[in-house]
C-alpha cells in the first residue's frame, strides 16, 4: 500500500466510499469526490523523547536517553542511535521512540518502516503517547485499519490533526466508524485548523454532501471536541508531571525531528 488512502472517492454506483462502495444516502447523484492520500511519512513528527509519557525508574537510564536527545541535537545522529539501542533493547519506552524515529527519517541509521513499527507498538503498550500515535499511523497505512482505529480514535481525542482527519473520512463514510457527518465535518474541521493540508481540500467536497444545517451543528461540535482534547491534554501533563516527582528533574524537550535534523 503506497501511503495512507484515506481519501473520499467516488464508488461504483456514484456514492462516498472509504474503501469499499457504501453508500451516502445525502449525495447528489453524479457527483464527484477526488481522492484524498494522507502521507504520513511526510508529515511533522512528533518532538523526541527525553523523559516521555511512560519514563524509566532508573535515573542512569533518563540520563542515557536525554544524553541520546543531547546528540541528536547537536547532528550527531549515529551518537543518539548508540546510546538508545542498549536501552531500547532492554525495553525502555523512550528510548524504543527515539529510536523508531531515527529508523523512520533514516537519521544515524537507514530508513526501515517497519522497525520503526515495531518500536513505535513496543513503546506504545507501555503507555509512550507519541508512540501510539505514530503506531496507530503505521498501521492504517500498512492496511492494518481495523487494529489501527483503537489507537487512532485515542489521538484524535488528545487532539492529533492527522488522526482527527482520517477519523472524520472513517465517519463520513460509515466505514471502520459509524456514518456520522456532524462528527465527520467537526472533526476534519479540527484538522483544517491545525493547517493539515489535506484537511481544507476535504472540507471543501464534503460540502457539495453534508447539509447546511449538520454542518453548522458540527462547528459547534468542533469547539466542544477542541476543549475535550485540551482537557485530555492538562490530564496526561499533570499525570506525566506526578511521575517525575520523586525522581530527576523534568528537562526540556528539544525542538521536532525536522528542526533537528536540518
């Protein structure tokens, strides 16, 4: 599968499909959506890990991994690498992170998709945020939708734009997610916002669907989902800020992998 199709397109029979046909009872007949691709290789990745959502007890291990950041830092890419593998190996949740995201721009190690997948999923059922994230992405576009909703559901509600996006195409389709065009449009509207490109093209032929009335109900929607996954947010930053109590300091996390790397 050649990136994440999660686009609406037209099926045989004229309707909104999200994969197979099903229909759109509200489309116009004759009408036309253009296919969506969702690339998310391409997108933004999330910032990397120095003491991250699920952290190691042993101060030495913190040290290691932010000694890792430390070097990614500073371009030594092949430095981080060396200083997360041993820990990651072990099981560290950071470190597996970190390390999946050198495996996925192919920074101190060659681009490997699918060792980043793995890493991404090792970290994530240990409760690493940013991994279950990146996994849930993985999933969907290795064609593993249906384990991947789980995990794309979950980032949509902390406010994820790429999962906000392919969960709202889910549910104006009807397919991995109840047909719902309120909840649909709220939710790509939610992406637009955060300027996911992919997000306004979207919006912009769901028009010519949903009707004028659910789509003002789904601005309404939206602000209340905006606030629910800001509340979710603070929940897992005081969660996070509890874990740190007791044990090092909390450091700065250092600006994306992007930035980083340029």
């Amino acid at each position: 599968m050649q990136g994440l199709n999660t686009g609406i397109r037209r099926g045989t029979s004229g309707s909104a499909t999200f994969g197979a046909p099903l229909p759109a009872p509200h489309a116009r007949p004759g009408a036309t959506l253009l296919a969506l691709l969702l690339a998310a290789a391409t997108l933004p990745s999330p910032a990397l890990s120095a003491t991250g959502a699920s952290r190691t007890p042993a101060t030495s291990a913190a040290d290691t991994v932010k000694a890792g950041v430390d070097a990614w830092s500073q371009g030594d890419f092949a430095g981080a690498v060396a200083r997360w593998k041993p820990l990651a190996d072990k099981g560290d949740p950071d470190a597996q992170f970190n390390l999946a995201q050198a495996y996925k721009l192919g920074r101190g190690v060659p681009i490997d998709l699918a060792r980043a997948k793995t890493l991404y999923g090792e970290a994530a059922a240990k409760g690493h945020v940013q991994a279950a994230d990146n996994y849930g992405l993985l999933l969907f576009q290795d064609g593993e939708r249906a384990k991947a909703m789980p995990y794309i559901e979950a980032s949509a509600a902390r406010g994820d734009a790429r999962a906000q996006y392919i969960l709202g195409i889910a549910h104006f389709n009807g397919d991995l997610a109840a047909k719902d065009w309120v909840r649909a449009y709220a939710l790509v509207t939610l992406a637009r916002r955060a300027e996911l490109p992919q997000a306004t093209t979207a919006l912009a032929q769901m028009d010519s669907y949903i009707p004028l009335a659910q789509r003002q109900e789904a601005v309404a929607l939206a602000t209340q989902l905006a606030a629910q996954a800001d509340a979710n947010r603070t929940q897992l930053a005081a969660a996070s800020e509890l874990e740190t109590r007791g044990g090092p300091p909390p450091v700065l996390t250092p600006s994306g992998l992007a930035a980083a790397a340029a």
